[in-house]
C-alpha cells in the first residue's frame, strides 16, 4: 500500500497539495494531489463515492496546504497495527472488521504523519463513511442496505439515510459523527 509521509527537511521530495475536507470543522478526509485540478477531481471523486450529498452542502470546508511528501510502499500489517495504536480520539463505540476499515482509511487519509508533528495533518476522521454507515444498518453484517445519502437535520447535523436497494426494509436514520459511532444509534 502506498502512503504519504510529510518531511520536514526540504529533500527532493515533491511538493504537493493536500486539502482537508470537512464539515462544521468535522474531518470527512484529506486528499492529496500535485495540481489543484487533480485535488479537486479527487475530492469530488472521494464526496460522491463515500460521502454521497456532501459536496453539496452549505457549511462544507476545504483548506489546501502545499506540503513536502514522501510517498512510500508500506505493509498493510503497519497499518493495522497503526490503525489499532491510534489516538483514543481515532476510536469509536463501533468495532469495524479491518477489511472495511483499512481501504477507506488508506483511500479516505492517505497522508500518515507517523510522529504527529502537523496537528493539521494528524486529524482523525469525524464523519461515518457511507462503508461504515451501511455496516452498522447491516447490523454488522453484509445485507440488503446499500443506498445511504447524507442529509442535514434541523440543528445542521449530518445524519446517513440508509435503505435497501430491494425496498424491503425500512430505511435507517444513522447519526454521522465520530462521537456517536454505535449500533444503539441505529433508528
């Protein structure tokens, strides 16, 4: 799997531009680019993949930073164990199996500032991805919900309308924030 590791030292590493995608200053995920054409088709790729309405609503943020990269081949067994050592504040009520949780973090955070040296590179994710939303309608399992949209409640929170593509079940309501990750929050 392939990453990106900021350096601070000014080595031949190429310069790229990584933004930061957020809601009401909730993390949805970075992406990274060398032209801000390419981080804006990554970004709209990203939103329309796994954070299906995002893109289209009022209080959504980006910030783009120019950084100093590396990218580097890593094994996935890094990352898991990174992934499981995480700050308490990366952990959620929800206990997603490594399979769903390592691509969306590789595709969703691509950057890994392994010594936390730029908070603003170092930010946990605070918003379910679409994966994660259908996890828990599915109770855990694969199953029949797959078309989850994200839409504002009337306090301005993003909430995963979840339903089945057969209509045969009733469609979930799933609250998106970090905080708030768990099956009891299923309606």
């Amino acid at each position: 799997m392939k990453i990106c590791i900021p350096l601070a030292s000014k080595t031949g590493n190429l310069r790229r531009w990584v933004a930061k995608v957020s809601y009401k200053n909730t993390l949805a995920f970075y992406s990274v680019g060398c032209t801000l054409d390419e981080i804006f088709a990554n970004i709209k790729e990203k939103a329309d993949t796994h954070f299906l309405n995002l893109a289209s609503l009022n209080d959504l943020q980006i910030q783009l930073k120019s950084v100093n990269l590396a990218e580097v081949e890593i094994s996935e067994a890094f990352i898991v164990d990174f992934l499981i050592k995480s700050s308490p504040e990366c952990k959620t009520v929800t206990r997603f199996p490594t399979e769903l949780v390592l691509p969306l973090q590789m595709t969703l955070c691509p950057v890994v500032d392994i010594y936390d040296e730029d908070p603003w590179l170092s930010e946990c994710r605070g918003i379910l991805a679409k994966e994660e939303a259908c996890y828990i309608a599915n109770g855990g399992l694969l199953g029949p919900y797959s078309i989850a949209k994200l839409k504002k409640d009337d306090n301005g929170d993003l909430l995963w309308y979840v339903s089945s593509r057969a209509g045969e079940k009733e469609p979930l309501t799933i609250r998106s924030a970090a905080d708030q990750r768990s099956s009891t929050d299923v309606k």
